[in-house]
C-alpha cells in the first residue's frame, strides 16, 4: 500500500480557525497532495463532525490532528518556517511565490529539516507577532480587488506546489540533497536566542523595553535571513552570556541569563589558530 504521506516532517499549521469545516476541508487538500500532518493551534471548535464531513476521505487527516495552545509549541521543532499572508505588512519579510515556497520545503524536506506552514484566521490572518517567527512569507498572487482566500483554498495552492516541485525534483537529478553542513537551529532555540539578546540589549542599556520602536523585529529580520546553524546559534548565546557576565554598565553584576534550551549538546567549536 502506498503511503498517503509523502512528506513526514512537514507540517501543516492552522492558526486559531473559527469553522471547523474549513479544517475538513484544508485536511482534504493536504490528502489529496500527500501531505497529512496537520496541526491546529487553538481552533475555536474543534472536534466538530463539520470537520468530518468536509474532509470526505481525508478523515484520518482530521482525526490525527495535533492541537496545541501556541504557535511556539507548533513550530518548536521545525528548521524552516513559512507563514502565509493576504496582506503586505509594515515591515517586509523575505517573500515567496507559492512555487518558490514549494521549493524551499522540498529542498529542507530532502535535508531532513522539520517544516511548519502556518496559515492565520479567517477573520484576520496571522498576527505580526506569529509572522515574524517565520523565516519566509508567501502571497499567493490574486486579482485586485480581492486579495483573500478561503482558508482551505489556500492550504490547497500552498499544498499543490509542494507537490509539483518534488515531482520536478525527481527529475533533476542534480538538486541538491543538503544545503548546509550542520542542521539548522530549530524555531525553540532561535526563540531563546532572541529572548537571551533582548535581555542582553536591556542590560547594555542599548535596547528600552518601554520604546522598543522595531528594534527586535528588525534583529529577528537580520538573523531570518542568514538561517543561523545548531552550532551557530550556541556560538551566539555564549557570547551573550559573556556580556551577561560583565554586568550593567557601571554597576558590575551578573545579569539573569534566560532559560537554557533543552538542546542537544554540540560539539565543541575547534579553536582555529592563524
Ligand atoms: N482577512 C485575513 C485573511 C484571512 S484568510 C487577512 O486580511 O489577513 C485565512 C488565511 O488563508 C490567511 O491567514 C492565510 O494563511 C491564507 N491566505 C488567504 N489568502 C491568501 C493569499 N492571497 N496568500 C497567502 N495566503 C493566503
């Protein structure tokens, strides 16, 4: 028997959805695609036999769903985020097409990267906050004047080009099977990075919490974009913890360092000399 999902890893992400047949409905067009793991932050109802119905065959879909309370405990172990959006934001982030998004995640998917894509509510989409944890956003192009579509719809596009872009994989023998030398930092370590810097930026006195303006989405800008590694991300924080250790500026103590992850250890940094 064939398996129906073609993807183990990549997850699918539905963001606080108010009706439940939306949820059958998104279920079906991962099915229909090979993608089955879907997660569901949130829903506000949820199991509901609209569900059911709406996923015709897709129903082991449904009923395998994951619920979780939020969206960091979504996308806690995943390598690559990539957040759908309506709309443009304040602030661009790195954008897709909906084919160059399928193309990120078969690319990770054959590196053995986990892959979240989230899709926001139906009333008002992804909040900035929940964009701004992803290292991609993808529009799905539109006419003008109506730039949203249904949840499920967009599962469907979204879902469609994965599946396009591994079956044109298949045939290029030359696509790169690994883009990086170390797995690349999950969501859950990235988010203690940024915790660990803003206290550290505090601590300097280089950061105010009382007028942040948008200095901590443009660092998170900054750091999406070079995608840092497991090894990476560690460098990083032992470098703050230093700085922690240096204390306020005239006033020397040790500032509180924020949790450690529950990472696996990494090798130690070889010490390069010369
Ligand atoms: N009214 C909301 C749109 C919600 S549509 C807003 O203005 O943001 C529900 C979800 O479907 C969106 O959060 C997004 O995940 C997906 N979606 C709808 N239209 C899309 C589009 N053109 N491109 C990408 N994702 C889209």
């Amino acid at each position: 028997m064939t398996s129906a999902n073609l993807f183990p890893g990549v997850k699918v992400i539905l963001v606080e959805t108010s009706h439940p047949g939306n949820i059958g409905a998104a279920a079906r067009a991962m099915k229909n695609m090979g993608l089955t793991e879907l997660v569901l932050v949130n829903p506000l109802d949820f199991p509901n036999m609209k569900a059911v119905f709406r996923s015709a065959s897709a129903v082991d879909v449904v009923r395998g769903a994951r619920v979780v309370a939020t969206v960091e405990e979504a996308i806690a172990d995943c390598q690559l985020v990539i957040g759908t959006s309506a709309r443009e934001r304040r602030i661009p982030w790195p954008l897709l097409s909906p084919r160059e998004c399928g193309e990120k995640v078969v690319t990770a998917f054959e590196g053995q990267q986990k892959v979240g894509l989230l899709f926001g509510r139906e009333s008002r989409g992804l909040k900035n906050e929940e964009l701004q944890q992803c290292q991609f956003h993808v529009n799905i192009p539109t006419g003008e004047a109506y730039s949203s579509l249904n949840l499920a719809m967009a599962v469907q596009v979204i879902c469609y080009e994965v599946l396009q872009a591994k079956h044109a994989g298949n045939k290029d023998s030359g696509r790169s099977k690994q883009e990086w030398d170390l797995p690349f930092a999950d969501s859950a370590a990235v988010e203690y990075f940024y915790d660990h810097l803003e206290a550290t930026l505090i601590q300097v006195g280089f950061h105010d919490p009382e007028n942040p303006r948008q200095l901590m989405t443009r660092l998170r800008r900054l750091f999406n974009r070079v995608r840092i590694d497991r090894m990476e991300v560690n460098i990083l924080r032992g470098f703050l913890t230093a700085i922690n250790k240096l204390g306020k500026p005239g006033e020397p103590q040790e500032a509180q360092e924020p949790q450690e992850p529950q990472e696996p250890q990494e090798p130690q940094e070889p010490q390069e000399k010369g």
